[in-house]
C-alpha cells in the first residue's frame, strides 16, 4: 500500500504554485486551428485500423440554474425545448463519426457530462442513448464503466430507475457545500435530504459507484463549516469523493463576476480546509489517489495506483487510458493516439457546423516525439507517484538523464527541499510532495515558460 501523504506547510508555501492539472500533455492551451476534421479522420482509420477500445464523452450543455462557482461549458435556460435541435446535431455526429470506425471496436467508458445531463427529458435520453448503441458497440453485460454526472435538484427515483435501465452503473453527484450560506453565495441551492435520496436510489439500484464532488475556496466558506460539510459527506459513504480547489478567475468566466471576492476566504483557510478534509477522510478509510481524489481502499481506482497500471485523460483519474476517448458534442474533447481535438465551443457554430454535414472540429494538436515523451513521464508520476527511468529510455530509446539534463538542477532541489527521492534510477513523490505533484510535472512541461500562469488553478 501507499504511503498516507503527509501536510508539510514549508512545502506547500514554496511549491503551491499555478499551473496545469495535467489530464492531457500538451494541455489543451497548446491546441491550435491549424487541425481539423481531416486529421481526425486519419486518426480514426488508425484507431479502425488497430480495433482499440473507446471510450465515450458525450457533453449536455444545457442548465436551468447557473452556479456562480461554475468553469463549464454550458447554456442556462428554462426552456427544456433548446434539448432538441442540439440532439438532432449531437446524433448527426455521432453517425458522422462512427462509420469511420469499426462496430468490432467494444466502448468499455461512457460519460455523460455537462451542464446538467438530466436536463433532457426521459424520451430524450431514451433516444440519444438508442443511437448511440445503434451506432457504437455498447457493452449490454453492465461490465463497462458507465457514468452520467447529476445534480440532485434535477433527479429523482424514476429518474435514477431510467438511468439504470439505459445502461449507466456509476454517478456524479455534485455536491460542493451542503452550508446554506455558502449555497446562497454560489446560487446552488440544494439539500442534504435532497443529495441523499439521489443516493439511496443509486444504492437500491445497483449502480457500482458514486463519487461526490466538493469544492473549497468558496465565499463564505470557513475551516469548521466546510468540515461540517465533509462529515456529513463522509455519513453518506460514497466510493470516491473529488474535493476541488475553486479558482476565482472572473475575468474568464463571467457567472464568477457575481460572486463577492471579499467574501472568499483567505489562502490560510483554504490551506486548513484541505488539511482537516484529508485528516478527515483518511481517519474514514479514504486512500488519496492523487489531484483532489480520494477513494476507498477497494475503489477500481485505489486498487490501479496499486498495481501501477492507473491512468490520467481528460475524463480524470481512470482505468480506461488505453482506449482511444470519442469527444461527442459542443467543446468536446478527443484523444485518438496522438492526436487531441476539439469541437467548437460555441453552440450555434456547432449545431450549424453539424448541419452543413460538416463535423465541427475547431481546433486541437498532433503529438511529436518529444510530446509522447513527456506525457509517459508526467503519466507516470502523476499517478504512481514514481518513475523508474528505464522503463522510460527503453520505451523511447533515450538515456534519460542526458535527455532531461537541464531539468536535473531543479529535480536536485525538489529532493533537498523532500519533495521527492532522486537517484540514478528514479525518481519517487515523498508522502510531503504527494500533494504538489503537479510542481513535479510542471518541471517536465516544455510549454510551460510560454504560458500565462493566470490561465491556470493553483495546485494548492
């Protein structure tokens, strides 16, 4: 088993620094216009080519309330009619994309996420969902991974029932503060008792997991309030819990203008609202798996980091890093071996992009050499905790220290601070730097001293 992680103050204050979260190397900053649909289509021969595996992310832009909190993609809207003309474009791509594919090609993950999923109305999950397994090779034996993200306030049993007869077995719930002052300060209202029968009805209907999703850092919030919050989370056992740093960036989202800085709390409240949670989750059997996620101990993703075979990509921590991720919908993201893309982010150029036969790729990145090197590194340490360099010289033919010998004064430091453990051999995360593992990566990251640092979350 892992080492617990271990809070180190002096550590955190010298290596909280901004940067990125990693679900892909490059970042999704580096994505440019220059690629399109015809490199998608390469990819997807490719992909044909070698019958990989896939996995599914199909975006549901749509919410009836905003949350001043939120970073997303989304459309906020009461008028529940908006759903159609986006769906007749979202399965128009769906066809347009699978025919480049091959039906022998097994989907073994399916996320819905969104804006709200449960936005659409039960008829039009029906449909989408007998398209997507008219066209893709959807497990029926409830052995893939599943999952639809939920909010409590637009869920309920029959709701729940649907979901389970369609095919998902793991939830999201979104959470973040069960205080209703904070609930207030954010416009997300929601109850405990609310959260809970979403819960018990996943429970009694066999889904095979539920994650919670926590955010501190938000207005209002203090230390004693926020861990009240975790208790009462930790009372309803979920699988894996994500607790997220909440980046106030309101000169790039716009819901975050309404939200009052003054009432943040400071940076040494955050830094005692993550202490006391991981103090309380660890004292509840949780095992850190990396990046604000935490699991039980026989979570698919506790007993991975174990064997040393988890995995990152855009849908997070996972078990499905191997197969080829199919972004569906507006702003989606794919992977396809070596290439990342994205549809566009704007509704109406890609329901209008979709309407002209066209797929509504806008921009995205081809990985180099040097690209595929670096993200097997940063892969490796960001959810092992370690790297053992001749795995890496061996995969990509290089001595790694002479390749990565300008970074080696920075590592040396990293190590005499007890960061991390450097030899000749490897490099291992210490229980101190578990937490700041990004500051680890970020070292590898050959893009970093281009970027804006104020385009990204603190790691802390």
């Amino acid at each position: 088993m892992l080492d617990a992680i271990r809070w180190d103050s002096d550590l955190i204050r010298r290596y909280d620094l901004a940067g990125p979260r990693y679900t892909s190397y490059p970042t999704a900053v580096q994505f440019h216009g220059q690629v399109g649909t015809f490199d998608l289509f390469h990819a997807l021969r490719d992909s044909r080519k070698a019958l990989r595996p896939l996995s599914l992310y199909v975006h549901v832009p749509f919410c009836a309330n905003i949350c001043y909190y939120c970073a997303c993609n989304k459309v906020i809207t009461k008028d529940r009619g908006r759903a159609a003309p986006y769906l007749q474009r979202l399965e128009q791509e769906i066809q347009l994309i699978a025919c480049h594919l091959d039906p022998a090609q097994k989907v073994e993950q399916l996320h819905f996420g969104g804006g709200t999923p449960t936005f659409l109305s039960h008829d039009e999950l029906r449909q989408l969902m007998a398209h997507l397994r008219k066209h893709f090779n959807l497990l029926e034996d409830d052995s893939g991974d599943y999952g639809i993200e939920i909010d409590p306030r637009e869920a309920d049993w029959s709701t729940m029932g649907l979901l389970r007869e369609l095919g998902f077995n793991r939830v999201s719930i979104g959470l973040q503060d069960l205080d209703p002052a904070v609930q207030r300060a954010v416009n997300r209202l929601q109850s405990l008792e609310e959260t809970r029968a979403v819960i018990d009805a996943a429970r009694t209907l066999q889904f095979r997991s539920i994650n919670i999703d926590l955010i501190y850092g938000l207005p209002k919030q203090t230390p004693e309030n926020f861990a009240r919050t975790v208790e009462e989370v930790i009372s309803l056992q979920p699988d894996r819990l994500s607790v997220f740093n909440y980046a106030h960036l309101p000169e790039r989202f716009m819901p975050q203008r309404r939200i009052n800085g003054n009432e943040l709390p400071a940076p040494a409240q955050k830094l005692e609202m993550l202490e006391r949670t991981i103090e309380q989750l660890t004292a509840a059997g949780y095992r850190y798996i990396g990046m604000d996620h935490f699991a039980l101990p026989d979570d698919e993703l506790a007993i991975a980091q174990e064997e040393q075979t988890l995995q990152r990509n855009f849908q997070g921590y996972t078990t499905h890093g191997h197969c080829d991720l199919i972004g569906l919908g507006v702003s989606a993201i794919s992977q396809i071996g070596d290439l990342y893309c994205q549809n566009s982010s704007d509704l109406n150029e890609y329901q209008n992009t979709l309407a002209a036969a066209q797929l509504a790729t806008s921009r995205g990145l081809v990985c180099n050499a040097d690209d595929r090197l670096r993200r097997a590194v940063i892969q490796q340490l960001i959810c092992n905790f370690s790297l053992e360099f001749a795995e890496i010289e061996q995969q990509f033919n290089i001595d790694f220290q002479g390749y990565f010998g300008a970074l080696w004064p920075q590592l040396q430091g990293m190590a005499s601070d007890g960061l991390i453990e450097l030899d000749r051999e490897r490099i291992a995360v210490l229980p101190a730097g578990r937490l700041l593992v990004r500051s680890v990566c970020m070292v590898f990251d050959a893009y970093l001293e281009q970027q804006n640092r104020q385009r990204f979350s603190r790691v802390i």
